[in-house]
C-alpha cells in the first residue's frame, strides 16, 4: 500500500500543499472552509504525518519530559496521567522518568532528557540546594516547570500549601488532648518537608510546649525509611500518642509499622495521612488525611510549560495550590 502524503492531502482538498500545510500546523491563517476541507481529504485518506520530519522542520520534538520520584505512588500517578491528558490533547507526548529520589539518577536523567531532545521538562527534585543537581539542570538549558520545589525565580513552578492542611491537623490533635505528636517527612532540603518542619515548630511553640526532637522524623520519603521510622518511635519507653505522616508515600509504612505492634487506630494510636489515597479511604478505620487535588496541579504544570513554549521571555509564575484538611475516623483522644 502505498504511502500518503500531503502532496495527496492537498491534491483531495483542492488546495496547494502550502496550504495543506498551514492547516496541518494548526495556522490560524487559514479559512474555516478550507479548513474543513483539508480536514476531510486527511479522515478520508488516513494521512498521519511524518512526526520526524515535522520535528525537524519546526526544531521541535513535540515531547516534554516529567522526571518525578516515584511514579507507583497513588497522588503521583494521578498527577502524571492529569498532565498527559492535557499534553496530548496539544499534540504533546510525554516521557517520564521515575528518580526514586536518588541524586545521582536525576542528573543522569537530566542529561539523557537533554540528548533526547525533549521540548520542555516537568520536574520535582530530591533536592533543591545541591550544587551537581543544579548546574545539570541548567546545564540542560529547558524550558522547566518545577513541581513542588521553591524555583527562586529561576522558572516556573508549581507548590502545594502543605502547611495551611498541616496547621489544621495538629488543631485538631491538640484540640483532642495530644502532646506527644510525632511526625514523620523527608528532609528540609526540599519545600514540602521544610513547610511542615517549620509549621510543627511553630505551631507547638504557639501553645508554649517544646519540640520533642525525638518524635520529629525529618530524614526521607521512601516507604522503607519511613517504616523503620515508624517502628522506632512506636519503640519507644514513652512513644507518639499520634503520628502525622508527612509524605505521600508515608502513610502505608505509618499503618504497617502500627499493624505489625498489634496497635489498634484511634484507640492506641491516632493518624494522619498526607494527600489521598484509595488506602486512606477504604481503610478500618478510614484515615484522615491532609490532602490537594493533584488532578488540578498536573493540569496546571502542563498548560504551564505549554504557555513557557509559547512564551519563552515571559516573567517566571509561581502557582501555590490549597490543601484540605479532611476529619475520618482515624483520631481519637489519646489513652488515659
């Protein structure tokens, strides 16, 4: 079968292939009635461009990559597919990379994101001050939207309010009669963990009571670390009456750590989970979680690079999304 062209396109519409062109380029030099004409002869001949050659035409690859921590995570994944949905209803396909939050992979990924060609990139890092992390990513010289991490004007980026849902959930565990709140996260070098870090400081010093450093766990994301965390301070000779899991991936060591005790939530042990999940939902008892839309947040990262495409001079935005807090049935008072 022989292969369509749009010198065949042209040819079924009546028009010159300049034209063709134009419409296939999405021109808005171009009537709306040869519009549809150009329109019916590529449905009626099933003409699909040369995806190679219209690269290397308009020196783009029509690809943005998004280099995330781990994709298997259920809010991330949500963000992810949100963001491909709007890239490919712009003719954009997007490449994704998962870093595990591993310094090293993130740069080589950076370069590889770098000799692929990608047009733009979306992209969350392990950490925000390291100078390796930092001159690759320059060094790959995209146009970026950087998801969750202070971007201190350098490009675009997207931020959760981690703290406004944080305030509320420690509200309510003092409200409840807790003191002794230990809260799990990854490390300050990074906005989130450092938002809440922060906020748990102020908030127990806005009520007069110290900072047990023991039951602050600022150290990393991963499941694993965070199971083990969990254990440690459920091992304690004076242990945690409640526990915040501040990270996406947390909360499922928090309940397996909790779980392998033999704890029971609330009656031995109050949890609150970051962002929403199926677990947190259908759990027994369901938990309570701090949670944003993270549908919205990959919609608004790709129509963000988008614009940056279209915009490349444009001043860098810094769009900052609200959290929620949402009471279930995971807090109780704690034991007497």
């Amino acid at each position: 079968m022989a292969t369509i062209t749009i010198h065949d396109v042209a040819r079924a519409a009546g028009v010159s292939i300049a034209t063709a062109s134009r419409v296939l380029n999405g021109r808005p030099t171009v009537g709306e009635e040869i519009r549809k004409r150009v329109q019916k002869a590529v449905d009626e001949l099933g003409y699909s461009p040369d995806i190679l050659a219209q690269s290397m035409r308009l020196g783009r690859t029509q690809m943005i990559a998004f280099v995330i921590r781990d994709i298997t995570v259920a809010p991330l994944a949500s963000l992810v597919r949100a963001t491909q949905d709007v890239l490919h209803a712009a003719d954009h396909e997007l490449l994704i990379a998962c870093s595990e939050g591993e310094r090293d992979r993130e740069v080589d990924l950076l370069r590889r994101m770098s000799r692929r060609r990608a047009d733009g990139l979306i992209l969350t890092t392990s950490t925000e001050d390291d100078p390796v992390l930092v001159d690759a990513w320059k060094s790959a010289g995209l146009p970026t939207v950087m998801f969750d991490r202070e971007a201190h004007g350098l490009c675009d980026n997207v931020l959760i309010a981690h703290s406004e849902g944080l305030r509320q959930a420690l509200d309510h565990l003092f409200g409840l009669g807790h003191t002794r709140i230990a809260m799990l996260t990854g490390q300050p070098t990074v906005w989130p963990a450092r938002s809440r870090v922060e906020t748990y400081r102020e908030e127990f010093a806005k009520r007069g009571l110290p900072v047990d450093e023991e039951l602050l766990r600022a150290r990393s994301f991963d499941t694993d670390t965070g199971f083990m965390e969990a254990s440690s301070l459920l091992s304690l000779a004076n242990p945690p009456t409640a526990i915040i899991a501040g990270g996406t991936s947390i909360l499922p060591a928090v309940l397996r750590a909790t779980q392998s005790r033999g704890l029971r939530v609330p009656d031995d042990i109050s949890i609150i989970g970051d962002s929403d999940s199926d677990l947190a939902m259908l759990a027994t008892p369901s938990i309570t979680v701090v949670r944003w839309n993270s549908s919205d947040v990959g919609q608004t990262c790709a129509r963000l690079i988008l614009e940056r495409l279209a915009d490349p001079d444009a001043p860098p935005r810094q769009i900052i999304f609200p959290t929620e807090f949402v009471s279930r049935k995971s807090c109780a008072p704690p034991k007497a």
